[in-house]
C-alpha cells in the first residue's frame, strides 16, 4: 500500500472522530503511541513492534489529514533529491556535537 492510499484509509476509518477531537487532541495521541513504541523498542518485540509501528503511522496519517497535509506528497517533495541539507544520498551533513 502505497503512503496516500494508507491516508486515505485511516481518512475512511476514522476522520469523523478525529476531526471531532481536533489537531491538539489527535496530537496527544501521536504522542502517546510514539511512547508506546519507545517501549516495543526497549522490548525488542517484533510482534509488538510491527503494531506500534503501524499505530503511529496511522496516527501520522490523521494528524496530515486534520492538518490538510498529502502525506505522501510531503515527504516526496522533501526527499526526492536526497537528504533536504547537503542533497546526498545516503546523507553526508556532519552529526551535530554531543550526538
């Protein structure tokens, strides 16, 4: 499944509660799931980390969606000629100090 035809699913399942709570409120869930990843991560789980994964995808998608974002458009736009800094592929930019 390509990145707007998953949009467009997650717009199909549930942007009518989304839209209902609103970007700051959709925004604290992000947030969360993202913690909850954190923790699959820690767990090293690969059950567990495919779903955290696709839950914050998911709610990645509604936030673009609720933001009126193409996610997949986006990320093209920004990507397509490499990393958006120094336009190499693969990235060539010097890691920040302390990282």
């Amino acid at each position: 499944m390509r990145i707007d035809e998953f949009q467009r699913r997650i717009e199909a399942i549930y942007f009518g509660k989304d839209s209902r709570r609103g970007l700051a409120g959709t925004f604290m869930w992000f947030s969360e799931e993202v913690g909850e990843l954190s923790r699959a991560l820690r767990r090293r789980d690969a059950r567990e980390l495919k779903g955290e994964f696709a839950d914050c995808l998911a709610w990645l998608s509604t936030l673009a969606s609720l933001a009126g974002v193409d996610l997949g458009a986006a990320a093209a736009e920004k990507y397509a000629r490499g990393c958006p800094r120094c336009s190499e592929t693969p990235c060539s930019c010097p890691e920040p100090e302390g990282v």
